[in-house]
C-alpha cells in the first residue's frame, strides 16, 4: 500500500480516535488500574423515584454503550499501532494485503475480506487448515 494511502487511513484512524475519547470522556472516567479501561459515570440526578430510575436507567445505557467505544478505541490504537510497525493493511490471518477499498470502509479491519467472511460463518483455523466450528 502506497504511504499516501496509509496517511490518509491514519488521519482518519486518528480522528476516530480523538471522536471516540471524548465521548468516553463523557459518560466514563478512565480506569486507573487497568491501562485501557473505563468505567462508566453514575449521574446523580436526583432523590425522588423516578429521577432514581433515571439514574439508573442512564447508567445501563452508559455501561452498554462504555463497552462497545471501549472495543472501538482498542480497535483504532491497534491499528495505528500498526501503521507505526508498518504491518497496516496486512491480514492477521493469511497475511496478504487487505484490499485499500476495505481499509477506507473500515480502517480498523484485522482481516481481509476473505477471511473475516470464513471467521463470520463460524470458521476457525485449526493446526494451519480452516475448519467449521
């Protein structure tokens, strides 16, 4: 892949990435433990029922919805991660180029398309041949 390609995927990675921590920033704080973590904010709105269920029901959301940025954050630093290895771009599985048309789609993909559709289908590699699961 040309490296006017992998700056262009790279200042996207990166503004995705800016994007997802300030939402983060948001409805979590970060976990001071454990490097990559957050943990979702519990708002206090008020002391009457319903604004208790409001409380509650706001920090279910925030939790489902900590999670899935969380996945999309480790997902984008991995990928950036990458560019700097110079290993972007290269299925994890296979190890062939993934395709820069996937790559402007998804920057964040591990797999090329082939191999993201056998690992879709329940398709695991097993002592180096693909096997159904």
């Amino acid at each position: 892949m040309d490296k006017e390609t992998i700056q262009k995927l790279k200042k996207k990675l990166l503004q995705k990435k800016k994007e997802l921590e300030k939402v983060l920033k948001e409805i979590a704080t970060k976990d001071k433990v454990v490097k990559g973590d957050y943990d979702a904010k519990f708002f206090n709105i008020g002391r009457e029922l319903e604004e208790n269920a409001l409380e509650v029901g706001t920090y279910d959301l925030n939790l489902s919805l900590e999670a899935n940025l969380e996945v999309a954050l480790a997902a984008t630093n991995r990928a950036l991660e990458k560019i700097k290895k110079s290993t972007y771009g290269i299925c994890e599985k296979c190890s062939k180029e993934i395709k820069p048309k996937r790559l402007e789609a998804f920057p964040q993909a591990r797999f090329c398309i082939d191999c993201k559709k056998k690992l879709g289908k329940g398709i695991r590699e097993v002592r180096g041949k693909w096997a159904r699961m």
